[in-house]
C-alpha cells in the first residue's frame, strides 16, 4: 500500500496549510510580546525559516488528519489490486479441512423421529401389555393411596358412557355397550391390576380386559360364568 500521508485531498492541504499559518502567527505573535528588539530578531528569524517551519507545521498536522481519512474512508484501502484478488477466506475452500463440512444433506435428527416413534407407542401404563391411547396420560386410580379400582368414568372408552343396566356385579354398575357386550369393573382388582369385566350380548364371560386400553388379559376368561340375570 502507498504512503498515506501524501495522499491528501485538496480541502485537507488547504486546511494543514491554514493550521501551518495559524501556528506561525501564534508563535511569531508571543515572541513579540516578549520584547521589540527579541520581535525584530524573531520576525526576522521566522521570515528566514519560513519555508521550513511551514513543511515541519504541514506535516504535524497532516499525519493525523490522513490516518483519520484512511480510517474512515475504507475504500480507499479497497483500490488495492492485491488485495482485491485475494480469495475472500481459505476457510470457505471446500478443499480445505479447517472447517468441517457436511458429509450428506440436511436430514431429520433421527433421534428426534425415533422419540416422536416412541411417544405414540407409549405403552400402557396399566396393563404394560398395549400401547397408551392417550400418550402421556396415567389414570388417577394408578395412585390412588389406599389402591382402588377405576371409577366406571375413569376407564378408556368411559363405561358410564354405555347403556346402563339394572345389573350390579361385586357393586359395579354393568353397562351395554353399542355391539350389544356388557361390561363392568372388576372391584376386586385395584391400581395397575385393575380389570373390566366383559361379557358377550347373552352374558357369557369373554375375560377381563385392561381398563385403560381394553388389551385382553390373558387367561381371564371363566367358562361358564355368566352375568347375573
Ligand atoms: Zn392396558
């Protein structure tokens, strides 16, 4: 790069040149006041060295004022050639194993597809067997402290939302389902044990089923037990 400190616009030699003058006067002016005779000698003095005390004054002035223009006028470093042909960053060469780069494409984080996987087959919190239907949710009669069994609103679909029967097995409301079934909570089963009850259209016992998301229980069924008429 040139020597900034010769390149100065036209305003700004004209105004180191007016700081240069100023700065003469200044000078030449004290040393007058200090006496006629010494003023005489100093005018004199200053009309002798008066090309040289100009170019010494220019150039005080003038070096901060071209560092403030280089400063801020950054375009005048940008006319460099150089500089210009540069490459704007090694690290943006593919070429160049600073920085990593992307083996493949952008794809889905496969952890986040796995647990979006994994929350929908939550399994069910009661039974352990099936899948939750309500991901996230744990039936109040879980914790129940002492243990109880569901509450005939408490079970997936809500038994009270069948038709409702005169029939009371163990103290259980029996409920008709729309595909003519009955069924009803077994109260003899409490918290994550708990089980309905079902039965076919002509009360034949089919088993227990989980309360929570009806996956059969496996060796529940009773041959020959029936709903009471
Ligand atoms: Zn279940």
């Amino acid at each position: 790069m040139g020597e900034p400190a010769l390149q100065l616009s036209p305003a700004e030699e004209e105004a180191a040149d007016q700081a240069a003058k100023t700065l003469r006067l200044i000078q030449g002016g004290g040393e007058a006041a200090a006496s006629g005779e010494e003023a005489v000698v100093a005018a004199e003095a200053a009309e002798a060295g008066w090309a040289a005390e100009v170019v010494e004054a220019a150039a005080i002035v003038a070096a901060p004022l071209a560092f403030l223009a280089v400063l801020l006028w950054p375009s005048s470093v940008a006319r460099d050639e150089d500089y210009l042909k540069k490459p704007i960053s090694a690290s943006n060469d593919p070429n160049t194993k600073a920085v990593p780069q992307p083996s493949s494409p952008a794809q889905p984080c496969p952890d986040a597809a796995a647990k979006e996987k994994e929350k929908d087959e939550e399994p069910c919190p009661v039974c352990i067997r099936g899948l939750n239907p309500v991901p996230g949710y744990r039936p109040p009669y879980l914790y129940a402290v002492p243990p109880r069994c569901p509450k005939d609103y408490e079970t997936i679909p809500p038994l009270n939302l069948y038709k409702r029967t005169n029939k009371i097995v163990h103290g259980a409301r029996v409920y008709e389902a729309p595909n003519g079934n009955f069924y009803h909570v077994d109260t003899f089963h409490k918290g994550s044990a708990s089980e309905v009850e079902e039965y076919d259209r002509r009360g034949r016992h089919l088993g227990a089923i989980c309360p929570n998301c009806g996956t059969p229980i496996p060796g529940s069924q009773v041959p020959g037990r029936r709903l009471p008429d």
